[in-house]
C-alpha cells in the first residue's frame, strides 16, 4: 500500500475546507441578494425564507469553515506541525 505524506493529507484537506468556505460564502451572498430582490417585489415570505437561508450559508461560510476550520489549520501548517 502506498503511504500518502501527512502535510499531502493535511494540504489536501485544508483546499477542501477553503473551497467548502467560498462555495457557502457565495451561495449566502446569493440569497441575500435574492431575498432582498423579493422582498422589493413584495413577496415578503419568500424574502424572509432566503434571508434566513443566507444567513445560515454566510455563517457557515465565515464562522464555521473559515475562521473555525481553516484559519487553525493554515496557523498549525505555517508553523511547520
């Protein structure tokens, strides 16, 4: 069996953590576009529902994978662990 380097794994899984960030950053972006769009339309619960869901995606972009996930691992790989 082939034996993958840690810093591979480790370089490997942090790509997927920043990618995983910027693909819930953009989709909350988009629905708080979308939301504030329908809220001028006024369709108020549809706004409501994709601010909401913005909401959720932009926090999990930001809080949960970037500054929880990502920053940690760029630190612990910037100072060579």
């Amino acid at each position: 069996m082939v034996e993958i380097p840690a810093a591979a794994v480790e370089l490997a899984e942090l790509l997927a953590v920043v990618v995983g960030a910027g693909a819930a950053s953009t989709i909350g972006v988009l629905l708080e576009q979308f939301g504030l769009s329908a809220a001028s339309a006024g369709d108020l619960v549809l706004a409501a529902w994709a601010v909401g869901m913005g909401l959720l995606a932009l926090y999990i972009g930001v809080v949960a994978l970037g500054y929880e996930q990502a920053i940690p691992r760029i630190q612990r790989l910037a100072a060579g662990e």
